[in-house]
C-alpha cells in the first residue's frame, strides 16, 4: 500500500487529501474561497495567496485526521500542484510541501494541475472498484481557466502521455459563464447558477451563431458568445433591470434561493441564459466529436471519452456529451460532482504512477503559472 498526500492551491481552492495506491479516497478536504472574492466578481490573485496562507495548516490536518493517519510521518508520498495556475497560490502549496517533504524525509512528486483532471476520471472509476477506462482517450478538460482537449495514452513504462489537440485561445467556458452571469447581475460564481437557470428559458430564443475559428478547427474561443450577449443586452436596454436586480440581491443579504433568482429574471433574461448555455455546450460537444473523427481518420480512433474540470459537473454538458458518445459509440467517463472542481485527491491519485517509479521533484521545484501538460 501507497498512501499519497495530495495538496492543491491552484487558484481559489485550499485542498488536501489522502489517496491510497491511487484507487482508494480515505479524505479529500477543500475549503472554498467563494465568499472572499464573490463581492469583486472573480478571483483576486492577491487576495487567493493570502486566504492559501491562512488555510493551508488546518486544511492538510484535517485531510490527515479524516483519513485516520496519526502524521505525515505515516504517508508515504507528498504531492503537489506545480501549474498551471496563479503564482502566488501555487508558491504557497509548494513551499508548504517542500517543507513538510523535508521535515518528515518524505519523497515529493510534482504534478500537473490539468493531469490532476484527467485522473480524476480514474479515480472515480477506481473507487467504485470499476475498471479503468480504455486508452487511448479523449479528454476535454473544462473549467473557469482551461478548455483543452488531449489524447490520454499509457507508454510500456507504466507513464501517462497527453497530446494536445485543441486549446482556448481566449476566455474558458467557465470564465465565460461567470462573466456573461456578472453581466446579468447574478454574482459570482455564476456557472451553476446559470445551469439551474438555463432549464426555464427557451435554449433557441436568441441565436447564437456557430463558433467560426481560422486555422486549428479544435480550438476554442468563446470571447465572442460573450460579447454576443453583451450587445443584447444593450439592444434590449437591460440595465436599469440588471441594476434593479443587483439591489435586490443584496438587499436579502444572503445568497437567494433558485426560487428566488428565478423570481428576479423575467422570461427574456431567462431566455438568453438558456440560449447562450446551449451555444456553449454546442461547441464543446461539436469540436469533441470532431477530435474523436479527426483521430479516427489518422488511424488513431480513441476508445473512450474523458469529461472532466469543473465545467463537467453542467447538467447540460454532461447530458449532450453523453448523447454525442452514445452516437459515436464510445464510453463516457466523467467524475462525481465533487471531483469536478478543483481538488487534492486528483493530485495524488496523479502522483501516485510517479510514486511508482521513484519519480521525485527536484529540491528547486517551483511554481509554473503556465505548465504545459504532455
């Protein structure tokens, strides 16, 4: 038995946890940093760094009290994020892992935030004592700050290979919710919010054209569905409504229940809601299906589908791309909710074919705001 202690400080989440031999969650600890930067609308690197600072003792005893290890004497590994993410929240996990490394003379592994989504899909299927799913993949990593599409293979020697096939070339899918939610005046974040939404508006309401890109047709690019809804909500002179809203929000204050919101968004606001989350589900599912034509006409047909990041746990994602799977005769595997987001038991279950072959972080290991996965 392998026991891994993961930590994550990627962006705005402080998580810890304990994965044995890759397979098995004994904790998964994550303190949410959403009440500190909801009032400003997004994350605030600065205020990130800070917060990490203050949580990341009591988070990492927790993880180890939960998974019933006395100290991180008894683990057997220390895993961290390296990147990509915002420096100063990587640097904090970082030093904290290197020095609990050299305090216990514990081996540290480095790892890939985006590999750390990718293994998130194996351990949901490993913990419920299912079989991996076969390789070679295709992964669409979607989140707040990534939308990437890899191909997910395994060399001779036991290591994980990723190939890029797509990238955003601006916003993500998630920055992109949260920015069209701010737009409306439904806080942050918005993701969730305007998935709940979304299913009491007519998705063909307003039309979103098709996302047109030069060159690699497997990139993303939502900046433009985000300035599409800002012109109309400029044609319709929203904004004494959008203000209107804002004020009642915070007049109640606390967070509004569905019911609530729902009662403070007319029929056209719900509309576009649901006219823009179909726009980006379209894309995502579309240019997936095209990486899974594109393999399949070089001889590289993947035998399965990877859906995973936080974006992943949209009910309208998760129902489109199981439809398009289903078309292209595929297996779809994607985590449990709570794996979606960012988290630490992704890190070590990442960390944990590394473990395997004594791969260890160098005493110099730093932060790597823009670490490419391959």
């Amino acid at each position: 038995m392998a026991r891994i202690l993961g930590i994550e400080t990627s962006c705005d989440e402080t998580a810890a946890a304990v994965i044995e031999d890759g397979a098995r969650m004994l904790s998964n600890v994550v303190l949410s940093q959403v009440p500190v930067h909801r009032i400003y609308g997004g994350v605030v690197p600065e205020l990130a760094s800070r917060e990490h600072l203050r949580g990341i003792v009591p988070v990492v005893r927790q993880a180890l009290e939960q998974a019933d290890v006395p100290s991180v004497a008894e683990v057997d590994a220390i895993a961290v994020t390296q990147g990509p993410g915002l420096a100063g929240a990587l640097l904090v996990g970082i030093t904290y892992a290197k020095s609990l490394s050299w305090a216990a003379n514990k081996p540290l592994i480095a790892v890939n935030h985006l590999e750390g989504h990718v293994h998130a899909v194996l351990l949901e299927e490993r913990r419920h004592g299912r079989p991996d799913p076969p390789l070679p993949a295709l992964a669409l990593v979607v989140s707040g700050g990534h939308t990437h599409l890899y191909t997910v293979a395994r060399d001779s020697s036991g290591a994980y290979r990723y190939a890029p096939l797509g990238r955003t070339r601006d916003d993500a899918a998630g920055e992109a919710y949260d920015k069209v939610a701010k737009l409306l005046g439904l806080g942050y974040p918005g993701g969730p919010l305007i998935d709940k939404l979304a299913e009491f508006g007519d998705p063909r309401a307003v039309p979103f054209g098709p996302i047109r890109l030069k060159g690699n047709r497997l990139d993303f690019s939502f900046s433009g569905i985000k300035t599409a809804a800002l012109r109309q909500v400029q044609r319709q002179g929203w904004e004494p409504a959008i203000a209107a809203r804002v004020q009642a929000v915070a007049a109640l204050g606390r967070n509004p229940t569905l019911e609530e919101w729902h009662g403070l968004c007319d029929q056209a606001t719900l509309d576009l809601i649901a006219s823009f989350q179909h726009a980006v589900v379209r894309d995502l599912v579309e240019r997936t299906a095209a990486a899974v034509d594109e393999g399949s006409a070089a001889g590289e047909q993947p035998a399965s589908i990877f859906l995973t990041g936080g974006v992943a746990a949209n009910r309208a994602l998760r129902r489109e791309m199981q439809a398009a799977a289903d078309h292209l005769g595929l297996g779809l595997f994607a985590p449990a909710l709570a794996l979606c987001t960012d988290n630490a038991a992704m890190i070590a279950t990442a960390a944990f074919p590394r473990f395997a072959r004594q791969q260890w972080a160098a005493p110099s290991l730093t932060a790597e705001p823009q670490l490419p996965l391959q």
